[in-house]
C-alpha cells in the first residue's frame, strides 16, 4: 500500500509538473538576461497541453479504458509520458534589431510560473504529509 502511494499518479503529475516549471524558469531568466540583444528570439516550455493530452483531456474521441484482468493477457500498449518541451518563437519581432522579448510579458510569466510552482509544492508536501500520517498511524 504504502509503495502505491508513494509511486501515485499524484506524486508523477506533481513531480513532472515541477519539473517544468523549473525548466520554465530558467528559459524565461534567459528571455531576460538577452531582452537586449539584437536578433535573439525568445523561447517558450510547453508542458500543460502535452500532459492535458497524455491525460485524455483534449481528445475528440472517447478513449476505451482497457483493463488486463489476467497475467496472461495480452500487455496494455504504454503511452509515452509528456516531457516539457523548449520552443523558440521565431515569428515575431519586437524591435527593429529583430529581438521579440518583451520585458514586461516576460517578468509576468516568471510571476505566474513562481506562483505555479508554489501551488504544486504545497500539494505534494500535502501528499507527502498524508503518506507520513499513513505511515505513523500504526
């Protein structure tokens, strides 16, 4: 039971999630460190849509829920987890030396990526503390 909770989907989405937004950090610290640099286009981590559609969420068409109820039956096929993604924008311009940092887009993406992080910090201490009650309780 106790390996159940501490290898949940929870802790999975958590920890990935954090991953993330760590990544999404450090490329918009970098956005910023080159606000100033003639010709240089700013990236971008795309992770939520990847994960909304690892999770089914984005899909068109109901997926049918496949359930091994015997050893011997056939492997379910593994989908491929979503992995947060580094994408440069390089159709836009901002300026006339070609750079498309805005300043101010960007200092507000750091804003809500820290407060995003935050969020998923607190629900896995949450689960984390729960584990431990569960694991103290006896």
């Amino acid at each position: 039971m106790l390996d159940q909770l501490v290898n949940s989907a929870t802790m999975d989405y958590l920890s990935r999630g954090m991953s993330a937004a760590n990544l999404r950090h450090e490329v918009i610290s970098n956005n910023i460190a080159n606000v100033n640099t003639p010709r240089f286009k700013k990236s971008d981590v795309v992770f939520e849509t990847l994960l909304a559609k690892e999770l089914g969420l984005f899909d068109e068409q109901k997926k049918v829920e496949i359930v091994r109820t015997h050893d011997r039956h056939m492997p379910i096929p593994v989908h491929e987890k979503a992995a947060p993604t580094v994408v440069m924008d390089t159709t836009t311009t901002m300026r006339t030396d070609k750079n498309n940092v805005d300043i101010d887009k960007e200092m507000a993406n750091m804003a809500k990526n820290q407060i995003w992080f935050n969020a998923m910090a607190k629900e896995m201490g949450s689960h984390i503390q729960k584990i431990k009650t569960i694991i103290t309780s006896k």
